[in-house]
C-alpha cells in the first residue's frame, strides 16, 4: 500500500488498525533508531504519570502505531538533542490523542515548549513515516 502524501485540506484519517498492538520494543526501537534502553525510559516516564501505554495481555507487552507515532515524535527530539523529561513525554502522548487517537492535520506539527525556547516537530512527517512502516512491515496484517 502505497504512502499517501499529506491531503491538501484537513487531516489524514484514523486507520481502524491505528491502535491495534502489533510491534514489540525491539521493533519500536529500530524503526526510531533509537537505543532500547531509550524507548523504554521514555514508556516508564509514560506510565509514572499514569499513561496507559501499551498491551501488556500477552507473554511480551506489544505497541500500536498510535503508540509508536507518540514515541516517534520524541525521537525526533532526541534527534535535536533535546534532553525528554517526563512532561515531554506527557506531551508528546497528548498531542497523539491517548487514548483515542486524533488525527494529524495536513503539515500538522508539534510544538514544544521550554523555558525560553520553543521547538517545532513535523507530526505530519512522523505519521505518515509510522503508517508507511506498519504497512511495510505487517502490511497484510493492516489492510
């Protein structure tokens, strides 16, 4: 399935497989080209501000691309080398929608905020970058 580009008005849609749980960590982690150890401080931060982030029915907690779309915008951060502390990660989970996903808008973007200083991450970018990869690697699983 091919990635779509942004719409030229509005916002791109919810898949109904958005917040099914299909990667595990280490999958997470290597598409955000981020250390494991990483990923799973900024999921600890989540869950100590009481986000529920994750499946954690099975053997292996398993992550929906809602999940990963909130992780991927502070990989882009982490990218800037900007330090996440846990309102970053607050942040970046309420922007994505927990628990219900909201939709990105067309050239969407995040914007943070510190101290003196604000910071802007293409949400747009990291959504469609998300799809594309959940269509590619569990591609049947989605359509």
């Amino acid at each position: 399935m091919p990635n779509p580009s942004p719409p030229s008005v509005g916002c791109f849609v919810v898949p109904v497989w958005w917040t099914k749980p299909s990667f595990n960590l280490s999958e997470v982690a290597q598409f955000l080209d981020t250390p494991i150890s990483t990923v799973s401080f900024w999921l600890t931060l989540a869950r100590a501000a009481g986000l529920e982030v994750g499946d954690h029915s099975a053997n292996r907690t398993a992550y929906s691309c809602h999940d990963v779309f909130a992780l991927a915008l502070l990989a882009k951060l982490r990218n800037r080398r900007v330090r996440i502390n846990a309102e970053v990660v607050v942040a970046a989970f309420s922007f994505a929608g927990l628990p219900t996903p909201r939709p990105v808008p067309c050239n969407g973007e995040w914007v943070v905020f510190d101290d003196d200083a604000s910071l802007t991450v293409p949400a747009w970018l990291c959504w469609t970058a998300v799809r594309a990869w959940a269509t590619k690697v569990h591609g049947s699983a989605h359509v």
